[in-house]
C-alpha cells in the first residue's frame, strides 16, 4: 500500500486491482516454483489459486499460467538484459510476474516500485527479446513457447457438493451458460466443455461444485461410506476427497482427516470449511503414528489412503507442463527412479497400516501415478499381509474397463483410469474384509486390549481444532507385533509377514 501511494495520481480501480492482482500471483508462483524444485509441491496451481485468501482468482490464475508458460523466455530475456541487482533479485517472483506483463500482457502503469524500476528497462528487456528470437532462428514469442510447451485440452468436470445443493440444481444453474451433462458412472459429476470458465462462478465460490477430476471423484464413491460410519482419511490434504466423503455420508458420522505437512492442514481447513462438512475432525499429525489400537479408532470402518505419489497421472490437469521441471531438454530419470523408489516404500508401509486397524472393514489406496512401482507393484506386495488381516481384493466400478497391469493374480479387481484416454492417470484398489465368525472374534478381542492399552499412560496429543485428540505413540510397530503373536496361532510363515510392518 506504501508503495501506491507515494504517487500524486489518484489510482484507477483497474490499476489497483492490477498492483494487487501482480502480488497475489507472485506468491503463488513462488509456492510453484519452489515446490517444483525440490520436487514437492504444497499444492496443485489449481489448488493455490482457489485458496479463499486469493481475491481475483481468475486475473491471478491467468498471471500465473501465462507468466509460467513464458517463463524460460523471461528468464533468457533478463539473463541477457542484465538489468537486475540483489535487491530485485530477491523479488524474482514479482519480477517475472511484471516483465510478462511488460513484454507480453497488458500495459503496466507506473503503480509500486517494481514497476517503476521495469518499465524504465522497459528498451532493454525488448531488445533482449528480439536478439532471442534471432538466436533460436523463429519469428514470433509463440514460436519460442511452442519449443517448450505442447498444449493440453480436455473436458471440464466438476462435482456436485450434495451438501450445499443437489445435483439436478447444480445443472440447471450451470445449463444457463454452458453445455452440461451428468456422467454415466459417478452420480454427483458433471461434464463440461473444455474451454468452459469457472474459476469466478458463484456456484465454485461459495462452494457449492467443486472443479474435481472424474477419476479423482471415483476414489471417494469407491470407498462407499455410509452414513454414521466412522472413516479414517489418512493423508487427507487439500481436502476435495474428504469433503467427498462427508457428502456422500450426508453429513452423518465422522471423518478423521489425518495430515501431516502444516502448510496442507491449513489447505484442507479452507476446503473443509467451504464445503459446509460439518462431521469432520482434523488431525495434524502422522498418519504412520496412529495407533490401530487406540479406543479413539476402535470404530473407524474404513480408510481411504491417498498418499503422496509422483503425481506422473495428472500432469496436464495439475498444468505441470508448465513447469520448470517439465520444459524440453531436462532429462531427470536417474533422479525421478530413485524418488520413485522411495516413494513406493512409504505407499507400501502407509498400506499396510492401514491394514492393521481391527475394526476396519474397508481400505481404498489410490494413487494419480501411471507407474506399476507405484500401484501394482505396492498392492501386490501387501497381499499376504492383508489376508492375515482377512482382507481380499474388491471390484469398484466393475462397469468400468480399464483395469490393472497383468502382473498378478487377481489384477482384474484394480482400476486404472489412463491420462490420454480419459483425462487424468488414476489407480483405485479396494480391500474388503471377508465375512469370517473368528476374524470377527479377533476383533472383539483387540478392543478390549485396546481399552488397557489406553491406560498404559505412554500417551501424546494431537490438536484438532479446539478439541484434543489423544493417540498412543510409544512402540506401536512393536506391540502389534506382540498382540498379533499372542492371538493369533497362524504358521510361522505369517507371524513373519506381520513383522513386515517394521521394515
């Protein structure tokens, strides 16, 4: 604001809303960018933009993309200016954000320092520009995007949230000013023409729909919650499958969703609360330290697990081909193998604790990753353990045709949704628990040592909200390891897959 107003000139709404629409799109490009080089994102572009702290969501959405689409320009055009210093440079966000404006968007008034300072480069950064073009041998700034970015279109789905309005309103509002249809396969997801602009809608602001993927949507309904039921969302962040959850539950029940990064808890509350969800209790904490045992799960009846993955499925709808890790020449698989390794170790230890809840009879895993290491290479190796559990592979969507890899027996139970084919790279498996007269005595049998588990004192707390959760941390590996041996009179072979869990 100080910088608005040391100008004798009385400010436009259009320059103000321009000054701060700049700002509010330079921080969202700093959260990408720095999210993109180590590789670990605190959200989608998507997501960040439709943080409720954002006012003009569509100017900074545009912003942000256009200036990332742009962005090896700009960077080669202020490398060759040599126009910036420290000072500037450690404004680099804005900075990009400006010179796009300058040297391809709208003109730039002489409104904050920033702009003062470019727009009297404004004769360097063109020169710079069209010695650029000279040097790649193209005649127009498009030509250079075009040698980094292939452009991606697909059909605009959202969702319907049941529990602001119900689905038939949702069209007939939509029907106004668009083409809108209802998908054949999940009951509360529309369809939309690809072009289609919602990011200012009221029904998107006020939480009404929410602009989620179809094969994203299938996670929740494939957990199939009923209401009242007790449901664990174990990483949980942003937060558009758990309020899913809580609509397809009408409401009734309890959720409890688990996150552990901070950044991402304040994520999911701004969802959460958006959505009007009423039933669901954050937890901030490790979904990995989360004792099975602990009369505060006793009645969880199912998880859904959607962990951190590659995230390789949804590319072009998280517009990760504008990002610096994604333009032509980078060449990053020693990298991206050994990340890919480490992220399937900790998918294959998340399941299989999910696994180990004795009151649980539902577990959905689901990735947005196209990579077997990630998804049938990671459920094929919990089969022997979820069996101990009395767990089996289940068919959600069974109308659906595309299934898993052929990699083992059984694959025919998993779901793929393919990134080209339909819009988006998912992976859905679901594990039921059989119907079995002693796995429901064992069960009986963990609650009630669960209940002198909680008076061993060896206790932490979680905050959530203004409630406080209490979770037993202290040797939890440990001692499932020791009941399940106690219990249970399996073969050797078995105790020894249970000891899995500490691996």
């Amino acid at each position: 604001m100080a910088a608005i107003g040391r100008g004798k000139t009385r400010l436009s709404n259009g320059e103000r809303s321009a000054y701060f629409a700049r700002r509010e799109a330079a921080k969202v490009l700093g959260s990408v960018l720095q999210g993109d080089a180590r590789r670990q994102a605190v959200g989608s572009i998507k997501s960040l933009i439709y943080r409720p702290c954002i006012r003009n969501k569509k100017a900074t959405f545009a912003l942000v993309c256009q200036t990332l689409k742009h962005l090896p320009i700009i960077k080669d055009v202020l490398d060759a200016a040599t126009i910036l210093n420290a000072k500037w440079k450690r404004q680099q966000d804005l900075i990009y954000i400006i010179t796009y404006d300058i040297l391809f968007g709208q003109a730039v008034s002489l409104v904050g320092d920033a702009e003062k300072f470019l727009m009297h480069q404004k004769d360097a950064l063109q020169t710079a520009l069209a010695r650029l073009l000279v040097k790649k041998k193209v005649k127009t700034p498009q030509d250079l995007v075009d040698l980094y970015h292939i452009p991606v279109s697909k059909p605009r789905y959202v969702r319907v949230n049941t529990l602001k309005m119900d689905v038939d309103s949702a069209l007939l509002e939509l029907g106004q000013q668009n083409m809108v249809k209802k998908d054949n396969m999940v009951p509360d997801l529309l369809i939309l023409p690809p072009s289609t602009d919602l990011h200012n809608h009221p029904l998107v602001m006020n939480g009404s729909v929410f602009m989620q993927g179809k094969a994203s949507s299938m996670v929740a309904a494939a957990l199939d919650p009923k209401p009242g039921w007790e449901v664990l969302d174990a990483c949980s962040a942003p937060g558009n499958k758990t309020v899913h959850l809580a609509a397809l539950m009408r409401g009734k029940g309890k959720i409890i969703a688990c996150e552990l990064n901070k950044e991402r808890v304040i994520r999911l509350k701004e969802t959460i609360k958006l959505s009007g969800a009423s039933n669901i209790e954050v937890l901030h904490g490790d979904f990995l330290n989360c004792n099975p045992n602990y009369p505060s799960f006793s009645k969880v009846h199912a998880i859904l697990l959607d962990p951190s993955c590659s995230g390789s499925g949804t590319a072009s709808v998280r517009l990760d081909h504008l990002l610096p890790s994604n333009a032509a020449g980078q060449a990053t698989d020693v990298t991206d193998t050994e990340r890919l390794n480490k992220l399937a170790a900790f998918q294959r230890k998340v399941l299989m604790h999910a696994l180990s809840f004795p009151a649980v009879e539902r577990v959905v895993y689901s990735t947005c990753s196209i990579h077997k290491i990630e998804n049938e290479d990671v459920v094929k190796s919990v089969l022997p353990l979820a069996a101990s559990y009395g767990f089996q592979l289940a068919t959600p969507f069974p109308q659906w045709q595309r299934r898993g890899l052929p990699v083992f027996e059984g694959f025919q139970h998993l779901l793929r949704a393919d990134p080209v084919e339909d819009g988006e790279g998912f992976f859905i498996a679901l594990f039921t628990k059989r119907e079995d007269k002693n796995h429901s005595k064992k069960q009986a049998t963990c609650r009630n040592n669960s209940k002198s588990l909680a008076r061993d004192g060896r206790t932490s707390r979680f905050r959530s909200g203004k409630k406080r959760t209490v979770i037993n941390f202290a040797h939890t590996k440990l001692f499932l390891m020791w009941l399940h041996a106690k219990q249970s009179r399996r073969k050797k072979t078995t105790s020894i897959l249970v000891a899995r869990i500490d691996q």
